[in-house]
C-alpha cells in the first residue's frame, strides 16, 4: 500500500538549490531553506515597515502575500498546494455559507483537512523533516479565528460578548487581497504565531500604534534586536548542547535516582530550545515590521511589543505552577484555544474541551492525547493543590520561600513527566516510561484534585481572594 501512495514530496516538495550548501554544512536542505528564509526576513521587515510605511493598504499587503507565497513554494513546493485548498474552501465557507453557521462550518473543515495530513504523515512518511504540516497548523488556527470573529461581528448581540470578543469582532467578510495577506504574510506563515485579523488591519493601514504621552511614536528597533539575540543564542544552544542530551539517555537504569531526576529535568529543558529559538526570531521578525505594539507598561510608561510573543521562556524555566507554566508557553496557541474552545464550551467542560482540542490539533500520535490527558489532571491538581496549601505558607517570608521552592521544583518534574509521552510520541514508549514510575504523577494529580480540597479545605474568606485566576494573552490581561 505504501508503495502505491504518494511519496514524501506529498507535504515537501522544497527546492534542493541551497542543497550543496546543505551538504558543506551537514545539514538537511530542508532545515537549511528554513533557516534562509528565516534570516531573509530580517531586510525583508525593515523594507515593509521603513520603505513601505507610507504606501498604500494594498500595496502593503501585496508585498507580504507575494512573500509568503514564494516562502512556501521555496520551502514546501507543490505541497503548498494543501494550504491553498483549506485557505480557498474555508474563505468560500465563510463568504456564502449562512453567518449564524460559519464559525463551526469553517472549524470543522479545516480540523478535518488537517487530521486528514496527520494521518498521511502518520502511516506513510517514516523520517521527519520540516513539512507544510506547520503552516497549515498555524493557518488553522487564523481561519478558525478570523470565522469566529465574523460570527461574533455579524450575528451575536454586542451584550452578548465579552470584551475580547468585542475587540475582535468583524462586521463583514474580508476582500480576497486581505485575507489572503492575513493568512499568508511573511513573518509568520513558517513558524506563527497566531495573529489576530483585527490586529494584522491595524498593521496594513498604519493604526497599530499609540503614541506616548508626550506624542511619541514608539520604535520597535531595540526589542526586536534583543528578542533576535536570545533566538542566536538558543540557536547555540540547539547546535552545541541540546543533541548532547536526547531523551534515550532516560533509559539508563546504571544511574542513581536523584541524578536520573536531574537528567529527567534536563533533557526535556532542551527539548523546548528549539522552539524557543524559532518563537523568538518570529517575534523579532514581526516587530522589525512594526507590528507587536500591546500598549504601555503601567509602571515605567515604556511601550510593550508583545502582540506577536509567543513565549516567555523565563517563565517558562521559572514557573511555580504547571497552570503558569502553560500562560508562557505557546501564547499563541494558548489564546486560540481560549477563543474557540474555553470561552464557547460549557463551564464544567472547558479544562476537559481545551485540552481535547489541544490534542487534536497537534496530530493523531497516541502521545499527544495522553500529554494532554495528563495536563488536565496536573491542571486540576494544581489548582486543588494550590487551593489546599498556599494560604497556610503566607504568613512569613521564610515560609513563603519554601513554598516557593517546593512548588518550583515540583512544577519542573510534572513539566517533564507529563509531556514525556508529547516528546515519545507513542503509546509503548510512554506507558513503558510511565509504568517504570509508577504512573506517579497521575496519581498524585488526581489525589490533588479530588482528595485535598475535602482533607484540607480552604477557609471562605481565602477563597474571595484566591478565586479569581488571571492570564497574560499577548501582552493583555484576560479573565
């Protein structure tokens, strides 16, 4: 069967004209492409947001089409034709299909073309290699929003929103040149992350920006050049340390537990390197265009560029809680699910809905499901665990440090063991791993959950103030 069905070039069909090059620096073309494209994009952004500042809406969103366009064919070749025909249909949906249906039409098409290209990935292509899967994850997630707005925008009450939705609300479907600009702008069709499409019009038609107090135009130059210095130096890491540590070395039993913890921690800190790298150039990227402005710091007055972040990876490693954990990670991502599943389902479902989409977004690899089945219980655990203990540790700063270092720890260790089976990928491998510890975290997850909140319930007026949870989405707080 495998013999009779298309072969790799079905999702990578790149160009091999860098493949000398490739084979000079050992390297796969593919990643090299990647890389190219990634660099090319530095001038690239200077040009739209310096040279183009002034031109007209169209002329704007051209360029950024014609790029993104030639990026993927570069990159991805005939495959790119799998993002023009979800793009295509999803915008036929939403411009003849009824308004009060277009947010779930548009949803389920394009989750099902997508779970259409895991499964293909999944039985038939043996080796990895960067594919147009990512773009149409990150597409996805841009038409699946943009159809919710429009919904939003057209169908719903304004009582009836929240203040997000109100934000991002659209009162008729976009021209083809704009949707097709939004979908396939330069600086984010490889790597993301999501933006919104309220956000991309502000950019095109030079509204994305407020001035300071003094009248001020804030410039972006400064943040995008740091946030481009911490993407090279998680480039470093990923070339010099992080291929020292795969997570085969977990399958040593020659070594004393509390080091195989240790090794535990840190073979899956590298594993997030590389994503730290490619989140940072793309957001460097995006304010180099001029777009990620997300207000002023109320403290120091200073403008905030984090419109286009997609993690905070000193949040990330520095984390207490699994839950804050998940705020810094894949902001992005984090803001979509918020947006078509927390926010929609029924409450008692949103932890349970979220994750489940989570899940079936990233693919059909049995691991996937039993990270994000696990994240929902260390999710309630944490909250059970949080909500049991933490007021009893505020009544000194020394108790408040031990909190603070038990719950550090602890937040790392369930990091790693939870997303063991996401790295894995298989259900053998990550029950095999799971089995070896004794399913301990689940355990422990659900005991949390469910047991401490009647073993050590929280006293009425703790719950006033402890009740509310806040999340930083894109530089803005949301409840």
């Amino acid at each position: 069967l495998k013999a009779a069905m298309p072969g790799l070039h079905t999702f990578n069909a790149g160009s091999v004209l860098l493949q000398p090059v490739a084979d000079a620096l050992e390297l796969p073309v593919d990643k090299l492409n990647f890389i190219s494209c990634m660099i090319l994009s530095i001038p690239l952004s200077l040009i739209y947001s310096r040279q183009l500042g002034k031109a007209s809406e169209l002329t704007r969103q051209v360029y950024q089409l014609v790029i993104g366009l030639a990026y993927c064919w570069f990159c991805f070749g005939g495959a790119t034709k799998h993002l023009l025909w979800n793009c295509v249909i999803s915008y036929g949906l939403m411009k003849f299909a009824p308004a009060k249906h277009i947010h779930w039409l548009v949803f389920m098409f394009s989750m099902l073309y997508l779970t259409w290209v895991h499964f293909y990935r999944w039985n038939y292509i043996e080796v990895y290699s960067i594919d147009i899967t990512g773009p149409i994850m990150v597409t996805v997630q841009k038409m699946t929003t943009l159809a919710f707005s429009i919904h939003d925008g057209v169908v719903k009450k304004e009582d009836e929103l929240t203040p997000l939705q109100k934000r991002e609300a659209i009162k008729q479907v976009p021209g083809v040149i704009p949707y097709l600009a939004y979908i396939f702008h330069f600086q984010g069709i490889l790597t993301g992350p999501l933006t919104f499409y309220t956000d991309f019009i502000h950019l095109s038609r030079g509204t994305h920006i407020v001035k300071g107090p003094n009248g001020e135009v804030p410039d972006p130059t400064s943040e995008a050049i740091s946030k481009l210095v911490k993407a090279f130096f998680f480039m470093l890491i990923v070339a010099l340390i992080a291929p020292r540590f795969p997570i085969t070395m977990l399958d040593r039993t020659d070594l004393n537990p509390i080091l195989w913890v240790v090794l535990f921690w840190f073979c899956f800190m590298m594993q997030r390197m590389p994503y730290y790298l490619a989140w940072y150039f793309a957001d460097g990227i995006y304010n180099l265009s001029g777009f990620g402005f997300s207000g002023y710091d109320e403290k120091t007055g200073e403008a905030k560029w984090e419109l286009a972040t997609n993690v905070f990876a000193w949040k990330v490693e520095s984390a207490q809680s699994f839950k804050e954990t998940l705020d810094a990670w894949n902001v992005g991502t984090m803001g979509w699910f918020r947006r078509v599943a927390f926010d929609r389902a029924p409450k008692k479902y949103r932890t349970l809905s979220t994750y489940m989409l989570s899940a079936w977004w990233h693919g059909i690899f049995m691991g996937y499901y039993l990270t994000f089945l696990g994240g929902a219980i260390m999710t309630l655990g944490g909250k059970g665990f949080r909500r049991a203990f933490r007021w009893r540790f505020l009544s000194s700063p020394s108790l408040k440090f031990f909190y603070d270092v038990i719950t550090f720890i602890g937040a790392k260790l369930v990091l790693a063991y939870t997303t063991y089976p996401f790295v894995a990928l298989h259900w053998a491998p990550s029950i095999a791993m799971y089995q070896r510890l004794y399913f301990v975290g689940h355990i422990l997850g659900l005991f949390c959950a469910v047991a401490l909140p009647v073993l050590f319930p929280q006293p009425k007026e703790e719950k006033k103030t402890n009740g509310v949870e806040k999340t930083v989405e894109n530089g803005k707080k949301v409840e």
